[in-house]
C-alpha cells in the first residue's frame, strides 16, 4: 500500500514516521505547499519521496494534515479521486470539514482527529513516536464503504493508536473544552504575563506549573485561529463556561469567602478521579 | 548543624530529604500536627526523628513549611527561640509573614520561597530532588544578621537551588502571575468541564495539552485558598488582567476577527523567546 500526506509539519510528518514503521505501507510520499518544508521533510525522512498533487491522487490512501480551512479546500480538488483510494482528514475539527466534503468523496472518506500532538510545528518539530498510544477521534458517516474504514482502522491501531467512533457535533463540543477553550486559556495567559511591566523579572520565578499551563501558547498561530473558526460556536460556549467559573472565583477572593473557595478548589480535584 | 521541620508534606519532607544528602546537616528532626503525617515522615525516612515543639527550638535551624496562615501563627510561639538560630519560612507569600513576624525575631528570620513543588501533596509526595535545580526567592530585611543569611544561603545552594534576592512585595505581585493566577485557572478549567453533562466522555480524549493545563488543579485547596487569602490585592489584580485577555479573545472569535486572533496569537507565543 502507498500513502501520499498533504501538509508536512508535525502532524502529517509524524504520520509519514509513523506510516514507515508499520508493515501496511510500503511507500510514504508527500506534499507542502511551502517548498522549504518540502525539502526539510525529505532531508529528515519523513516522506520517501515529495511528488506533485497528480501523484499524490494515486496512492492508496491519503491523509491530509494542514490547517483545518485548507483541508476543506484541497478536498474540493481531490472530488475525482479512484473509488478504492482511502482519505483521511487528520483536523482538529469536524463539523466543518464533514459538511463540506464533495458528495463523489463521502463513501472513501474518513473524518479523524488524533488526540494527540505539542506546542512545537514545522517538519523539524515530527517524531516517529508522536502517535503511540494516544487517542484518534473517528466521525464515521453512514456512506463510507467498508474497505476505506477497514484500512483507516488498521493503519491507526498499527501505529499504536485507541480509537474512538463519536459523531463530528459531539467530538467538535467534547474538543472545544478538552483542547480549543485550553489553547484560549494559555494564549490569555501568556498575554496577560507579556503585558506586565516588567515579564523576564516575572518568569525568572517560572515553575513547572507555570510551564505547563503556558507551554501550548507556543503552538502554531495560523493552526489555531483556522480551529477556533471552524469551531466558532462550541469555542464561544466552552470560553464563556470558564469564564464563570473564574469569576465564582475571584468574587469568593473578593468577598473572602476562604471555605467557599476552598470547597470549589475541592471540587475541582475530582477531575483528576476519573482523568 | 541540626534541623528541624514543621510541616511534614511536599515541601517540608522534601525538604529533610534534600538536607540529608548535604554535607552541612547532621541531624533532621521534625514536627507536623497530623499524627499520622509524623509516623509516615519517619517511616519514609523525611526525618531522623518526630520530636516535640520545645525540641524543634533547639534546632540551629529550622524550616516553617505550614499552610502560610499557620506559619504566621507558628512564628507568634516561636519569639523566644536563641538567637543563633536560623529560622526559614518556605510559603508561597511573603508580605503578609514578614509584616506579621515577632519583632524578637527579625534578627533571625529568612523569608524564603522556593519556586517548585508537585500537584501532590503529604509526605508520600515528598522526594529528595524536588528542590534541585529550582529558584528560591529569599526577602532579606534590613534587620537579619549576616550569619543567618549566610547559612540559608549556604543551605540552598546546597540542595542544589539558584538564589534570587527579592522584596516581599515585588515578590507576591510576581508570584500572582506565574503562581496563584494560573492555579486559578486551572481549578477553573476543571470545575468548568466537570459540570458539563458527561464529563467522561470529554476527559477520555484529554491529549497532553490538557492534562499539563489541569495538572495543578489537583494540588491542595487548604493549602490555595489560604495562599489566596494571604495575597489577595495581587491575586484579584492578576486574575482581572488575565480575565481581560480572554475577554478580548472572545469577542475577536465572536465578531470573527481571526487576522487580529492571530495576531494576539502570535504575540502570546513571544513569551516562550524570554522564558
């Protein structure tokens, strides 16, 4: 089997990794749209070979991995791929990309979204492992032929992955509080550190937990603002039930309500029970 | 030189560990008004020995590593202490303790905070190398004496910490953005996932990204609130800075401003040049 990636940053070049560790595929080729990340994922290995959009049609499964507005674009031109050639979307969206996808591509379409990835983007930032054990988001719809979720099925759990089969609303709503509000959240906070007076005296003092929190601050900005788009509606909701929530909290700060406080802290611990 | 510890959790059992494995200390005794917290310091090895308040006075040095409204309530019995003793506070504020110390002991006491810990908590979290690397902010006063000064400097940068010299207000305005603040949204995040309907099914696609975000959600809330309570102008403040910045995100994904998203995107990921 061959398998052609569109989009060769971390998600599409970890795939290409990935895909050449497992017995399935026995040639990865790929495309960028920028020709530096071309010649960087040949350089580091993460394709065998880079090869033009033509080429690309005729591998036996494709996988697109560039900012979720461009997937929808580059499916329009992709309409007239074989029957028997697997697509796969690998965005941080669903919704979106499931209702625009041509009607002659929903029977070999499959619509997944790896869990999984780091603050870090570009060729440079792929690793083979980036997959192993993390958790793939399917959307199957009802017109996709068997074979295409066969294969998708197996390439995935061949490169150490769990599978989850959830509809595009649920998994765009789940995601907008597991991942998109989270990368708002450590954005505002870098913002919020970067406009004080003085911020290197401020993250002298950094710990892990301020590292941690910042750390997907650092993620793509063109990646993201595309999510939040795509996203728009569940991003709203998610910001707007957090926001709540830290306003409970600093009113109980305000009006020092310590016991109060200290009871919603408590519940809050209770994530890590079933996390 | 002896020791000793009141306060036998994270900090203060790490703290025995790390003393341990220096060449300066000879004997590490300590305290903890949790019986049980006592039996399992010893069983550990945190310390050589329980023994009782009088005892721990006669320490030539001894480490406050309470809940910080303990340590300033501890402090009021500790006034009489000799005055070759070194007395070290290790909470996470310093205004508050160093405004509320006994007059008899400004002479002697080092206000100092080391900026590392877990979301764990108990002597079980304890472990010999949390301190090890990390940056502790000492708030010297015009009144201590060089040789107690000189024997927590030497203490730290034997246990492997890098030293910051800092005043306790500059100290608990910094804290308030690299600390307190990010533990507040992190209780946030939690709270506001765990009310949503089905918080299961979200939190079984949780990635890296949100584990590290949540993380210190699950660290002590007796311990957070009173650190709220004790630096509360500051907390307020940072908090509704922070709240400002997500604002702004909010409307740009409302009004659908996503060049000026990315923009703001871009500008938090500038943090990441200086940290």
């Amino acid at each position: 089997m061959t398998a052609g990636i569109i989009g060769l940053g971390l998600i599409g070049g970890s795939m290409g990794l990935a895909l050449q560790n497992t017995k399935l595929i026995k040639k990865v080729v790929g495309l960028d749209n920028n020709v530096t990340h071309c010649e960087e994922a040949l350089r580091l290995g993460l394709v065998h070979e880079i090869v033009n959009f033509e080429d690309i049609k005729k591998c036996d499964v494709i996988f697109l991995a560039t900012p979720v507005d461009a997937i929808i674009a580059i499916m329009q031109s992709l309409a007239d791929i074989d029957a028997g050639t697997t697509l796969i979307d690998l965005g941080s969206t669903k919704e979106e990309i499931v209702k625009n996808t041509p009607e002659t591509l929903r029977k070999n379409f499959i619509p997944a979204h790896p869990m999984t990835g780091t603050e870090k983007f570009g060729p440079s930032a792929a690793f083979a492992t980036l997959y192993n054990g993390g958790v793939v988001v399917i959307c199957k719809s009802k017109e996709v032929e068997d074979i295409h979720l066969t294969r998708a099925v197996q390439i995935f759990s061949h490169i150490g992955m769990k599978i989850f089969f959830m509809n595009p609303k649920e998994h765009d709503c789940h995601t907008s509080y597991i991942s998109h509000m989270p990368h708002a959240l450590s954005y505002a906070l870098a913002n919020s550190v970067m406009r004080q007076e003085d911020p290197k005296s401020i993250l002298i003092l950094a710990g892990g937990g301020f590292r941690d929190m910042s750390r997907v601050a650092k993620s793509s900005p063109v990646m993201w603002s595309n999510v939040f788009k795509q996203n728009r509606k569940n991003v709203l909701e998610a910001i707007k039930n957090f926001q709540t929530e830290l306003e409970k909290c600093r009113i109980m700060v305000e009006e020092q309500n310590w016991d109060e406080l200290e009871d919603w802290m408590k519940n809050a611990t209770t994530l890590h029970k079933i996390l």
